[in-house]
C-alpha cells in the first residue's frame, strides 16, 4: 500500500487513539505517537500488533504543559489527531489539574500544528459539550453546554471551554494557509481494549464485573464502539466536507443508554456480579458532600440528553455498525 503520509496522534497509549492508530497504519500512513513516558512504547507496540503491523508507527515523548518534543514530532506530518483526553469523574481539589492540560493543553498542540504546515486537526472531544446545562430533550452539532452553568462538573466545564479555545485559534488566524480543524463529540466510549493501561471506560466495566460497584447510578449515555470511533476519526480527517464542523460520533440506533441497561447486558453474559441495585441519586448527592467523586457525577444524575448525529452521517458517510450488547461485552471480556 503506498505512503499516504504522516500523522501525528496524541496520548497514543490512550483507549480510544489506539484503535485511531490501528486505522491509520491499516490504511497506509505513517503514526507518531505522543506518550508521556518512553517506557510506554512496548506496551503500545504489543497492544497495536493485535490488529495490525506497528512497523509504520514511531513515537515522541511529550507533555501537554511542555513545548519540548511538539515540533519535533509534527516535522512532516499532514494531519494531527489530538485525542489526549484527561478525564476525572472526582471533582479535583485544584481546577488547574483539569483546565490547564486540557485547554492550554489544545492551545499548545494547535500552536505548533500551525507552525508546522499541518493541513487539518482533529480534535477529539465529548458529547458533554453539548446541553449537559440542560436535564432532557434533543440536541444536536449547534448545541453548546453552558460552561458558566452552576449544573455542570469541573471536567465537563474544562472540556466545553477547551473546544470555545480551539474555535477561537482557528477563527483568529491570519495569512492565507490556515489550520483546519474538525471537532469529533465523542459519545460513551465502549469495545476491546488493545492494553490493559488505565482508562475510564474500562476501567468502569472492570470495577463492574469485579463487583467493586454495589449500586448502579441513574446515568444515561450516548455510545459508540472504539472500533467505529477510530473509522469516525479517519474518516473526519480525510474527509474535505469536514472541515469546521462539530461533528457528533455516537451511534443513533442505541439513543442513551442507561448504566442499568449495561449491568443488565454484563448479567446476562455471565458476569454475575455486576450490580442490580439502583443507587438513590439523593445519597450520592449527600455523599458528594465529603466524597469527591461522587460531587464529580451528581450533576450528570437523572439527565436524559438525547442527540442527533444527522451531520455526521451526511459529512462523513459512516455508521456505526457495532450493538450496544456487542461493545460492552467486547470490553468485558478484553478486561476479564
């Protein structure tokens, strides 16, 4: 297959940018990968192999509060993925830990894709950047959260003003090449897992079938298969119609899924541990009081925020084709 070109991919040893990776090296192009710690490599290489040759793919060691390595690692590259995504359900007890890695953080990465020559960047968001002020109804890719709300966590506050900063770079630039940029809002992440690094989710379908969660919260989340996310993220980058659109990556056919359900799917696939008892959203408020992880989610409590992914469809062509049953157990099992 010829060299389409190269690509840089950011927190390459995340859940989601390694099934990026795996597209992009299955589709000819060259990967360099960002990872915090070169003792990382080999895990990445080995959790990448599973799917596809890592020959084409190299990494840099950076940091998203540093400039050290950004311009080394954007030297010839076409196109950049920032899809490092720090996540924290716990409210932190300093807001910098969020805000400044995850909007300085942006702001630093499209500086130097700028400076570069990178043709366009794909950002890789969240679909709480969408109408999580509200507590029901239908949105869809002209829909914000109100990041001034009082009903909004620190993360999803963080997240919403890291896309605002995003816009404002890119509407900002002056010269006639200027940066592209395509927002990918990216549902409930679900499917295999390529390494057993930590990450959100599956580290909560392991708590899950571990037992470790005695109660189930009333949450309710839009999906997606990490295997459909990584063709949505392909295909947002190469696609010309993309450019300067929000585009939202969940999989209409499941609507919002509520925890309840995913317990259910888990039971019912022999992982009998997984909790059948609702927990009351008064008591996780109360606990939320002195516990800071339960402060983080109690604003996400009881909200049934439904979306319409139309745009994308018609933008990018794609549709997920992976159930809901399917992804959940795709991870279970790869965490089992």
């Amino acid at each position: 297959m010829a060299n389409k070109g190269k690509v840089l991919v950011t927190g390459a040893s995340g859940f989601v940018a390694l099934h990026c990776i795996t597209e992009l090296l299955k589709n000819g192009y060259q990967v360099v990968g960002t990872i915090r710690s070169k003792s990382r490599e080999e895990e990445v290489k080995n959790g990448i192999e599973k799917v596809v040759s890592s020959k084409n793919l190299k990494f840099i060691e950076t940091d998203l509060m540093n400039d050290a390595g950004w311009e080394e690692g954007m030297s010839g590259c076409k196109y950049v993925m920032h899809v490092a995504m720090p996540f924290f359900i716990a409210e932190p007890k300093d807001h910098d830990d969020i805000m400044l890695p995850t909007v300085e953080g942006t702001q630093r990465v499209l500086k130097f894709a700028r400076k570069a020559g990178v043709k366009r960047v794909v950002l890789t968001l969240t679909t709480l950047n969408i109408g999580q002020h509200k507590s029901n109804g239908t949105y869809d890719h002209n829909d914000w959260t109100d990041h001034e709300s009082k009903n909004i966590s620190t993360y999803v506050r963080a997240k919403t003003l890291q896309e605002v900063a995003a816009w404002e770079f890119i509407n900002s630039q002056k010269g006639k090449t200027k940066l592209e940029l395509t927002a990918l809002l990216i549902a409930g992440v679900m499917g295999p897992t390529l390494t057993t690094a930590n990450s959100p989710s599956p580290d909560l379908i392991k708590q899950l079938i571990e037992g470790k969660q005695p109660m189930v919260p009333d949450l309710h989340i839009p999906m997606v298969d990490v295997r459909d996310s990584g063709i949505a993220h392909l295909k947002a980058m190469e696609t010309k119609a993309a450019n300067g659109k929000r585009l939202i990556i969940a999989n209409p056919d499941i609507g919002i899924a509520s925890f309840e359900s995913i317990c259910r799917v888990l039971r019912e696939n022999g992982f009998n541990k997984a909790p059948k008892i609702k927990a009351p959203t008064f008591l996780i408020k109360l606990m939320g009081l002195f516990d800071r992880e339960a402060r983080g989610m109690a604003p996400l409590l009881g909200k049934k925020i439904n979306l319409d992914s139309s745009l994308t469809k018609k933008t990018l062509k794609w549709e997920p084709t992976i159930p809901m049953e399917k992804m959940v157990i795709d991870l279970a099992n790869s965490v089992s």
